[in-house]
C-alpha cells in the first residue's frame, strides 16, 4: 500500500501533493507518531529533505493560506 502512495506522489509531483493523517481515533497510533512515521518511510523510499518540507509544510500552509513554517537547511 505504502508503494501505491509514492508511486502517487511522485506522479502528481511533490510540488503538487501532501500528506495528511486521520489518525487522533480511538486506538489509532498519535497523529504525531503517525506523521512522523510516515516522513521516515517516505525518506526510506528516496525523498530528499527538500521534498517532505514540501509534503509536510509548504503545501499545507499553501492549502490553508497560512505563512510557512520554516523549511529545513540543505547541505
């Protein structure tokens, strides 16, 4: 499943997607656990730095209208 998402992801292109949780239910995992476990799958599987501040932060702020947190240093 997690194969469909970034085959997905990297059609639409990151610029052009994010990521969201419905996790916060009842016996499902805190949605920071969550988020932050996806990050470190999505980077197991080729994202660079650059494309999760994307997912993560850029494109949801451009969603909401709301100044973006600041993006992570690249070296």
């Amino acid at each position: 499943m997690v194969d469909d998402y970034v085959k997905s992801i990297r059609a639409a292109g990151v610029e052009h997607a994010f990521v969201s949780s419905d996790t916060g239910q009842l016996g499902s995992p805190f949605q920071p656990n969550a988020l932050a476990w996806a990050a470190q799958t999505l980077r197991k599987r080729g994202f660079t730095e650059h494309e999760l501040d994307l997912l993560f932060k850029l494109n949801p702020a451009k969603i909401l209208g709301i100044a973006p947190p600041p993006m992570t240093a690249t070296k």
